[in-house]
C-alpha cells in the first residue's frame, strides 16, 4: 500500500494460478520448483483451491521436518482472481527498516514476529542469491527444524560458500563445504536483523529454546496463513490431517571454533550472557 500498488489478495494461491507471473519476480527466484511439483495436484483436486493447497503443502513440509511444529491448516480460501503485484516481496539486499516496514503494511507483523518467522530459514536453502552455486544451506543442520540457526548468524563471517559480493548475502561463518555439500551462505538481512536493537535481544533468546522457537513460529504461521481472507472465522479447522512432531537427537546448538593447530571443533551453547556478547561476534 505504501508504494502505492495493489496489496493482492493475500494468500490466494496466485503464484498456481499464474505460474508464468509471480515466480518470475526477482524475490520469488526458487518458488518454482514448488510451482511445478504442486499443479499436478491442483489439477487433479479441482475441489481444493490454490490457497488452500500451498497452505496444506507448507504444513505437511513442515511437519516432515524432525522438530518441526504442527501447524494449523484451515481450508476454504478462494482462488486468485488476479496475480500478485511485483515488489511486495522483502529481499535481502532491503535494509532492515524496509523489510519491517513491509512486513508491517502486508500482515501487521511487528519486529519479533519477523525473527519468528525467519525460522524457517533453518530448514531453508538458496539456489539465486549466488548464481555460481546451488541448494545452499543458510545453517549447518538444513534438514532440522532447530535453532542453530539462531546461533551461526551471529557467529563472525569469515568468507563465501561460492563467488563474493553478490548482492543479498553476507561473509558466511562456515563458508566451505566437504565433498558434494556445499558451504553455508548467510543472508544480509538475516545478519543485520540479529543485529538491530529492535530485535537483537529477541534473536539471542532463542538459542536453545526449541519451544520458543516453535511456538513463536506456528502462531506467526497461523497469521500470515489467512491474510486478506474476508472472513477468516468462516474457514474450516483441517488441522488432525497434519503429522505431529518428529523427533530428532536433542543435541544442543553448537558453535565452531578452532584450536590452533586442531581441527575444527564444536562445543555446545549454554545460554547467550547479553547483546554485548553476541553482538562483538
């Protein structure tokens, strides 16, 4: 609304509806791959919409990771009837006020929520932000819904996983990979959020507290899952068809560091001693 384009109609579906619109935007790099492996399924289920289908997808994901919080899923929301309006995407080139600002316009989140909801980054990955190289992993666990996350991007870059200066990451902690995985790649918005004064202290929090994380995220999911629905109340509660939690090892999140002349070793995170801390990392 701030720039003064239409805001769409929050989560419709539109990026099925018109494959050939939204996933083409510079910030939608990478959605087609979901693109492609969901329109099967919207073209074989005509009776469940786009929405609703892209809805149901992220929660069934989700919940397939070890850790991973059951999400809601409401059904009910109608098709796209237009596709989405290019730049209502934050990147990660933005600066953090105009990530939050965005963020703010499109579903009123506030600052904390954002950090909840970049959590998912920790079962994400890249293949556009370096060209050069592809399916990188924005933490050492990308297959566990952990918070290791919470603790690499605050951790000092030392270098990229592939080819410098590209425009949206930033110096990497754990930049080279072993055999056929790659390095880590950290996102400058990712960086400069942990350290904003506006969220710093809420980022650091995390660390080590799986429930905080999880709980954070399902109810920022449970909001950014009906924006712009007219009557949110009038979905149906879907909820008993998604998986509960997976287990995984419990193992603490961990920091690299090493010893002169060792190799490189991990200890474990107790609890962070303050912003000072973290933030001269």
């Amino acid at each position: 609304k701030d720039q003064g384009l239409p805001a769409g109609e929050g989560v419709d579906g539109s990026m099925l509806i018109f494959p050939n619109v939204g996933p083409n935007f510079q910030a939608n790099l990478g959605i087609s791959d979901s693109v492609e492996m969901l329109t099967p399924f919207l073209h074989n289920h005509t009776q469940v919409s786009a929405g609703d289908l892209i809805q149901f997808a992220a929660a069934v994901a989700i919940g397939n990771c070890p850790l991973g919080p059951k999400l809601e899923f409401m059904a009910g929301r109608p098709n796209a009837r237009a596709p989405a309006s290019d730049g209502l995407i934050p990147e990660p080139q933005d600066s953090v006020d105009k990530i939050f600002a965005r963020m703010k316009d499109g579903g009123n989140f506030s600052p904390d929520e954002v950090v909840a909801l970049l959590a998912s980054h920790s079962i994400a990955r890249s293949d556009h932000v370096d060209p050069s190289i592809e399916a990188v992993p924005f933490d050492s666990t990308p297959f566990t819904f952990d918070t290791q996350i919470f603790v690499e991007v605050l951790l000092k870059g030392t270098g990229f996983p592939g080819m410098p200066n590209n425009t949206g990451d930033a110096l990497s902690p754990l930049p080279l990979g072993s055999g056929v995985n790659v390095g880590e790649m950290r996102l400058q918005s990712d960086f400069l959020i942990t350290r904003d004064p506006r969220t710093a202290c809420t980022w650091q929090s995390i660390v080590n507290e799986q429930d905080k994380m999880s709980n954070a995220f399902r109810d920022a999911m449970a909001t950014l899952a009906v924006i712009r629905q007219v009557d949110p109340s009038q979905l149906v509660d879907c909820s008993e068809v998604i998986l509960d939690l997976i287990s995984a090892s419990g193992k603490p999140a961990t920091y690299v560091f090493l010893y002169p002349g060792t190799r490189v070793s991990r200890a474990p995170i107790r609890r962070p001693y303050g912003p000072g801390r973290w933030r001269q990392a």
